[in-house]
C-alpha cells in the first residue's frame, strides 16, 4: 500500500514536474526566442503617419502677371472612428458649421478609413467657427481645425476655360490607374482645363507627421515632422490683357447679334455661344482664347453647390462650362481654303482659270440643282474672284473636279484636308479636345451601318464638303492652325498654352518648353494666289469689306475669309479666319458663333476689332 502511494506520488511530482519544464520552455521562447520579432511588431503598431496638404503652383500670364494661386484656408477635419460614437460632439459640429447631424454621420459611416486618416467635413471656416471649435476641443474628440488650400483666381473668369477648375479626388479616380498612391481622399485635384493637363507638375509634394498612438490607435503625440512643397508654377503664352480684350469682345459681338434679326424676318438671331481664338503666327503659342459663355473657376474652391452645378450643367444656360474653342463644328466657306488649294495643286484649275457662276449649278443633273448665296449670281471668276467673293458654285466645280479625277480613288479633298491637320487633335495641352471629322467612303460606311442605302459616297457628298458643309467637322482651335499654316507656307506649329515650367526655387523644369512643328510641304506659288483672294476678302468688294472699312488695311494687310454654315435645325452659324500683316503675319485670329448669320456681318467686326488693339489704332 505504501509503496503504491509513493509510486503514485513519485507520478504527480513527475507531471507537475513536466508542466513546469513546458511552461519555462514556453516563456523562454517567447521572451528570448521571439522577444525580438514582438518588440519590431510592437514598434510598427505604435506610430502612424498623417499627411499634410502641399500648395498647387501658381500660374502666371506671359508678362509675369499672377493669375492663379493657392490660399490657405480653415477646414474642419475628423475622424470617423472616434467622432461616430460621440452625439455630443456631433450635435456641437452641427450647430456650429450649420451642418445636419444627419449630414454629418453619413460622411462618418461613409469613411472606410483607419483611426489616424481623416475626412474633410467643411472648408472655407471664417474666424469666430475656427475659435469656436479650438475652445470646444475638450468635447470635440477627433476633431481639428487644419489649413488646406483652395485656388484664388485674381481675374475673376477671364480664362477660366482655359484654366479649368479643381475639386475633391472621388472614389473613382482614387482607384484608378491615373492616380497613384500619393492621392488620397480629400485631396484637391485639377479637374478640367490646365489645371487637369498639367496635373502632375502643378501639384505639390506632401509634408507628413508621424504620431505616436495608444494600442487603440489613437494619437499620442508628435514623433516627426516634415513640411510640404509647393508645386511647379506655369507661365503662359497668354497675355491676360489681350484675353479681356477678346472675351469682351466677343462678348459685345454676340450681344450686338442678338439684337439683329434675319433678313426678311422678325425673328432675331440667337447667337447662344461663340469662341475667339487669337495665334502667335510665329510660333503657334496661344494668346488668347475664349469662350462664350463662361463661368468663375472659383464657385468649385472648395466643392461647388448643388444649385450652382445645376445651372453649369442646365442646357437652357448653353452649358457655361463647355470650351467652344475646341469643340467641333460644321465650317462653311472657311474651309474653302483647303479645296482652293486642293484645286490648284491637283490641276483642277489654273491660277487664270475661270468658272461662271449664274447663280444654280446643275453639275450633277438637272434633279440635283445647287445654289449659290448669290441668288443673282457672280458671272465668270478666277480663283481669286471665288475666294473674294466666296462664291458656292466656284468651289462646287472644284469640289466635283476632285471627285472626278481617278474616280475619287484617292479622296483628294480629304487627302489634303487631312494634310492641313483636319480630323486630328492640334495636340494643344489642354483635355477634351476635338479631333472633328474628315468624312470620307469608309467613315459614311460605318456611320450610317443601320441604314444600308446612305452607306455610299456619292459626288455630291464631295460636293457639298467642298464648301465646308455636309459632314465635315473642324474646331476654331483647328482652323487657326489650317490659316497659320497657310500664313507660314507650310510650317505647321503645334499650338500651345504654357510657355515655360518653373519649381517653387524659380529653376527651369526640365523639358518643360518642347515647341513641336512640323512642314506639310504647300506650294509657295498656289499660296500667293490664295492670299491674294484673302486680301481682296478684307478689301473693298470682299464679303468682310465692311467690318474692315475703316481699318487702314492699306498699311497693315488682313488676310481673312467669312464663312456662314448651314446646320440643320438651327440657324446658321457664323466664321471668321484671318491673319496678318499679309507679308510678316504675325496674328491669327478666328471667331465662331454659333447661330449668328453671316460671318462677313458678324463674326468678321470681332475680329477687327481684336486687330485694332492688337496694332494699338485705338490709341493713335
């Protein structure tokens, strides 16, 4: 019995034994082996870091004039994690940001987010909401008042087509491959115009802090700081002066249109929109563009309202925000000067060559009868007659003629239309621009798919092109680079907005200013013919003669054609394109109005009076 006992004794010592043997095993695995690998997890857990918003660059007209700039302003930023579960301080942040709580906690569930990230709830705070909150921070847990930047536009919204505007990153551009992992939510990115093209170079570098946290994660204190960078700053080709001018310009034009009314009627002219252009000839830098009409860049400074994007988006308000000047339209006769030169240099007709305009053409039968504006006719001209006069019927014959020739195997008209830049993006660095459209066999095709019988290209669709109707599509944008190019004898600039890049020291950045040009090769010869027919379009007896009379184009020399485009179900649009001095062309300058009526009456005094400041007649 007492051995049995001892045996069974000896057992419980020896499992006792055991289990402390296994337990110090354990600890010294864990505090020895390990100890290392917890206290590096341990060290990860215990900081976080937060970023801090860098200013945008500026952006500065070509004289040096400061156009757009960061400013720092008041916001209110949270963290969900720690405010959701506190209704006091929720009901405080309502009344003090006139905000509904209700408002407030879907922003809070909204957030996916980790204790130390946080969401902007209100920005643009004035002084007594920003002492209000900082008084209150013992109730308001997780909340803070932090500067962020918003742009200020100093010209209000002279060029805000130009500039574009910026807005909060969304979900979806946070996701996407565009943007990469130093956006985060909240960030002020550029949306539209410069400030979406130039992105990359205009954003700054993020500053940071790294915070110490609780095991709850929550900020402790302060470990390390590093400051933000400002962004790149732009300097433009624009001259801010010359870009009031235009927009004011413009602006009166259309006004003064729309006190007119169509011949023979009562009904005035809409003219709803319009857009100006105005090229250095020399090197293709933009030195103004506008648009018609316009909207303040600055109502999206820190996230524009319902009511405001309503309006912006309202087509009864002709959509403010489009950029007419990039957009596509049907050209009417300023597109003549492809087809002249398409003519001259395919043989179609010679510099002496004459076509008798009698005011019907029947060239593609007695059923397909084609007028020209002059019911009267214009009697027999030469090429420079059809470009003075803009006669349809002269370039009815062309057109045809290119037909004809090797049975328009080789769509000559689109050839050279395409050759001049038509149907391609200029290239110009801003978003969303038009490439138009060149019209040819395989594009009527694929168009009109669905419906077999308008699926061939018929003589009449050249026809029709060949006066810039049909459908033939081009920009203002892209018709100032055809006229520059003609301007130049075939040196074709790739049109461009800013000038040069700077970093915040004022160093050039690198590879900033590329000026790209390419030659298409125009003949010298064909291109004095055609010029000489724009300077008779500007001269007494050309279809811009009275917009032109009492410019003294005896000493400076406009070359320039109207042109007025049908389109179907509006009233016809209004063209002008035009550069000078002929002999040392140094402007070009194109006005489009939409639904305006005749260029030569309307689009083309825009245009004389930009000349007028630009040669400084008003000042003599």
């Amino acid at each position: 019995m007492n051995s049995n006992i001892r045996i069974r004794f000896k057992i419980v010592i020896y499992f006792i034994m055991g289990i402390l043997i296994a337990i110090l095993l354990r600890l010294y695995f864990l505090q020895v082996i390990s100890g290392q690998i917890y206290a590096e997890m341990v060290s990860e857990n215990i900081t976080r870091t937060t970023e801090v918003a860098a200013p945008r660059g500026n952006i500065y007209d070509r004289d040096g004039r400061l156009l757009v700039k960061s400013t720092p302003v008041y916001a209110v930023v949270v963290q969900p994690h720690i405010l959701i579960e506190d209704e006091e301080a929720i009901g405080l942040l309502q009344d003090y940001l006139d905000m509904p709580a209700g408002e407030i906690r879907e922003r809070l569930e909204e957030a996916d987010i980790s204790y130390l990230e946080r969401v902007i709830l209100k920005t643009g705070l004035d002084m007594p909401t920003v002492i209000k909150i900082k008084e209150s921070s013992n109730v308001l847990p997780g909340v803070e008042v932090v500067d962020i930047y918003l742009r200020k536009y100093n010209y209000g919204v002279l060029a805000s087509h130009i500039f574009g505007y910026t807005g909060e990153i969304d979900e979806e551009r946070l996701e996407s491959e565009s943007y990469g992992p130093e956006y985060s939510a909240g960030d002020q990115i550029g949306l539209t115009g410069l400030e979406e093209e130039y992105e990359n170079v205009l954003r700054g570098e993020k500053g940071g802090k790294v915070y110490e946290v609780d095991p709850a994660g929550r900020p402790v204190r302060i470990i390390e700081e590093k400051l933000p960078v400002s962004g790149n700053n732009l300097y433009l080709t624009i001259d801010i002066e010359l870009q009031k001018v235009t927009e004011e310009t413009l602006y009166n034009g259309i006004m003064e249109v729309r006190e007119k009314t169509l011949s023979d009627s009562e009904e005035h002219y809409n003219a709803p929109a319009g857009a100006a252009v105005v090229l250095d000839a020399r090197n293709g830098e933009v030195l103004s563009m506008a648009s018609f009409p316009t909207y303040n860049p600055e109502i999206f400074s820190g996230g524009i309202s319902g009511k405001d994007w309503a309006y912006l988006n309202d087509p009864e308000n002709y959509l403010p925000l489009n950029n007419r000047a990039v957009m596509s339209y049907a050209p009417g006769s300023i597109f003549k000067v492809v087809t002249a030169y398409a003519g001259l240099y395919e043989e179609i007709i010679g510099e002496y060559s004459t076509i008798t305009c009698r005011g019907t053409w029947y060239g593609l039968g007695n059923d397909f009868p084609k007028a020209c504006w002059k019911k009267s006719g214009h009697g027999s001209l030469n090429i420079r007659g059809g470009i003075k006069n803009s006669c349809d019927i002269f370039f009815y014959e062309l057109g045809y003629g290119l037909f004809l020739k090797l049975d328009n195997m080789e769509e000559l008209l689109q050839k050279h239309s395409r050759n001049f830049g038509l149907g391609s993006k200029t290239g110009i660095d801003l978003p969303f621009e038009d490439a138009g459209v060149v019209p040819d066999r395989e594009w009527k095709a694929e168009y009109f798919a669905n419906s077999v019988e308008y699926t061939v290209w018929f003589p009449g669709d050249t026809v029709n092109m060949a006066i810039g109707q049909g459908d033939i599509l081009v920009t203002p944008l892209q018709m100032a680079v055809v006229y520059s190019t003609v301007a130049n004898r075939g040196i074709q600039y790739e049109p461009h907005i800013v000038k040069e890049i700077k970093d915040p020291y004022g160093n050039p950045y690198p590879g900033s200013v590329i000026e790209n040009y390419r030659d298409i090769e125009l003949n010298d010869y064909y291109v004095d013919i055609l010029e000489d027919g724009f300077e008779m379009v500007t001269s007494p007896g050309g279809t811009a003669a009275n917009a032109f009379r009492n410019f003294p184009t005896d000493q400076i020399p406009i070359a320039g054609k109207t042109g007025t485009a049908e389109v179907y179900g509006s009233q016809d649009s209004a063209w002008f394109a035009s550069y000078g001095p002929i002999g040392n062309p140094e402007y070009v300058i194109i006005v489009m109005l939409e639904e305006a009526g005749g260029g030569g009456s309307n689009a083309a005094p825009i245009a004389e009076k930009i000349y007028r400041y630009l040669f400084g007649l008003d000042q003599r």
